[in-house]
C-alpha cells in the first residue's frame, strides 16, 4: 500500500487512489444527490456562449449551456454532450473551475474553449438558440438564474490567473470509482517550534486521511466543521476550508455484470488558524502527522494560492430567479478587472 505522503502527493497531482487502498469512512452522519454540469466558454472577442431554454418551466429564458449528468456516464463527456446539444458547437474544456454544492445538488463549472461545430439556429428539445452575448448585453437577458453574471466573472477572473501562471496544472475529474458520496480531508496545522507543517490523519484500521459520508442536508463546510467538532478539535475555525484539491468519479461500469458505482469522492484542503501548539488534545484515533519536504512543498502552493491553485467551492446553488437589486462587487473582482484591463493594455 502506498505511503500516506504517496497519497497525498497522488491527490494534488489530480489522479486517484489505488483502487487497492480501502475506503475507510470516520464520519457517517445519506445517498442521494444530483450532479450536473454547466461550462463558460468565451470567444475572441470575451463574448460568452448563451443559450435560451425550451423546456416547459423555463421556455425562453436565457442560461449557460448546462444539464445533468446521465447515469454511467463520465463528467467530463456529460458538459461536452451538453454543450454540443444545446448550442451547436464542439468544446474542449480546460479547466474545472467551481464546485456548488445545495443540499443534494452537485454542480460542476467547467471553462473551455470552441474546436469545432455550428452555432445552433434551429429550435430542438434541447434549447431554443445559441448566440455570444457581452458580457453587458447578458444582464439586460431575461435570465434563468440569478448568478449568471457571478460565475461568467469568477470564471472570466479565473482565466485571467492562468494566463499569469502557465506552469499551473488545470483540474480535472479523476477516474476513481466509488459507490458512495465522500468527503476526503486534508486538515493542516503549522507548528510553531520547527515551522513545519502537519497534516491529519485517522489511524484505525490503518494511517489514511480521513473520510466523511456526506449528507444531502448539509453542505460541504458543514459536514467538515460537524466531523471536526465532533471527532477532534471543539473550537475548529469553520472558515478554514479553502477548496477543492480533487474530485475522482467513474460513471461507467467497466462491465455489464459490475455493480453501480456512479459515487464521488471530493478532497478538500483546509487548515487550522490555531498553530500546532494551541491544538489541544485530539482524539485518540487521530494523530497529526509531519509531512515530508517535497509533499509540504506541493502543499504550501496550495495554501498560499487557493484561488488559482484549487477548485473553488460555493454553498449556493444557483435556483433563484435573477435580482433586480444591486450588489456590490467584491474587492477582488474590482482588482482583477483592473489586472485584465492591464493585460489587455499590453
């Protein structure tokens, strides 16, 4: 069995754990969620993919290109049939940008861009018509959801990092397969005495990192802080969870005899705000673990750049109708049109 540094080192190179390593589940607070897809694609000119919908309930309004995922089928293949069916055009996506989460809902945001097909202009079940839209002419849309406009800027911003950080690795879904909804947890702690950091670990039956069924009542963040509250620390930070580090999925039995096993398994990284040293005592189960130099390496890029370097995650699911108040925008999105008005300048 590899080593708990392997391991580790595995998930922030997005591949997924040995199939011969035993899922051990510490928390198990249900089996019921929805996963589905939706991609912002831009063109040359910044202009974004929309299509207007046609199913009963939301006929004629306007949406990113989006569906659910079918069974025994992969993520990755569900956002390119979507796109394809309601716009017309071929993608290649490029990165996995967001993860939302609402009770038992699951949405995975993808960018990518266009490498074949025609823009749709004949009415189907699928959507009404595709067109590019500026991003000004998307808010004066009759829209289906009311964070349309948040997603296009956080990918929009996204992008912009990438193209200041060519080395980054994009994210990916990793064919891992498992017949239930997991969440994997790497939990870590600097101490103070020699500046290193430490990473969590359940002991029993044998050293892994450890893994929460999820609930469809509870979102991400919630199921964390409950695990760690409950198992470990009484006074964890709950505004410690700082993305996604991978998530392994495998929709398609590798035959017709196999059992479903259409499950996730999403690894978040959080870490404590409290050092090592102001810890206190943990579960006997549990132990902190020292990383190695190259594993603490790899690791401190991701908590030094969570927004570039990690899958964001989101709470909130978009299922309002759009809002006519206004909102501010948040500092860092004032700062990142700034650096792409520089970019553009260039």
């Amino acid at each position: 069995m590899d080593s708990l540094d392997t391991q580790i080192e595995t998930i922030l190179n997005g591949q997924p754990l040995s199939q011969d390593i035993p899922v051990i589940c510490d928390y198990n607070p249900w089996d019921l969620f929805s996963r589905s897809v939706t991609a912002v694609i831009f063109n040359e000119d910044m202009d974004v993919l929309m299509v207007q919908e046609s199913k009963s309930g939301s006929r004629g309004k306007w949406s990113l290109p989006a569906g659910k995922v079918d069974p025994n089928e992969q993520i990755i293949d569900a956002i390119r049939r979507e796109v394809l069916e309601e716009s017309g055009l071929e993608i290649e996506a490029t990165d996995l940008v967001v993860i939302d989460t609402f009770g038992y809902n699951f949405r995975f945001t993808f960018s990518g861009h266009v490498i074949g097909g025609q823009l749709k202009t004949v009415a189907n079940k699928h959507s009404i018509e595709a067109k590019w839209c500026s991003q000004t002419a998307i808010k004066s849309l009759n829209l289906r959801y009311e964070d349309t406009m948040d997603l296009v800027n956080v990918v929009r911003n996204h992008n912009i990092s990438l193209a200041m950080d060519p080395w980054r690795r994009p994210h990916f879904t990793a064919i891992g397969a498992h017949n239930r909804m997991l969440l994997r947890v790497v939990f870590t702690v600097r101490r103070k005495q020699n500046n290193r950091q430490y990473v969590l670990i359940s002991r029993l039956p044998f050293p892994h990192l450890p893994v929460c069924a999820m609930h469809e009542k509870h979102n991400l963040k919630s199921i964390l802080t409950d695990f760690l509250k409950e198992k470990l620390i009484k006074k964890y930070p709950v505004d410690s969870l700082l993305g996604v580090l991978s998530v392994e999925h495998n929709g398609v039995p590798r035959s017709p005899q196999d059992s479903p096993h259409d499950g996730l398994c999403i690894t978040v990284l959080a870490k404590s705000r409290v050092p090592y040293e102001g810890m206190g005592r943990i579960c006997g189960d549990y132990e902190w673990m020292q990383m190695s130099p190259s594993l603490e390496a790899l690791l401190t890029r991701c908590l030094d750049n969570p927004n570039t370097e990690l899958i964001q995650w989101r709470p909130k699911f978009w299922c309002k109708r759009p809002s006519k108040r206004r909102t501010n925008r948040s500092s860092h999105s004032k700062n990142m049109d700034k650096l792409s008005a520089q970019i553009a300048a260039l």
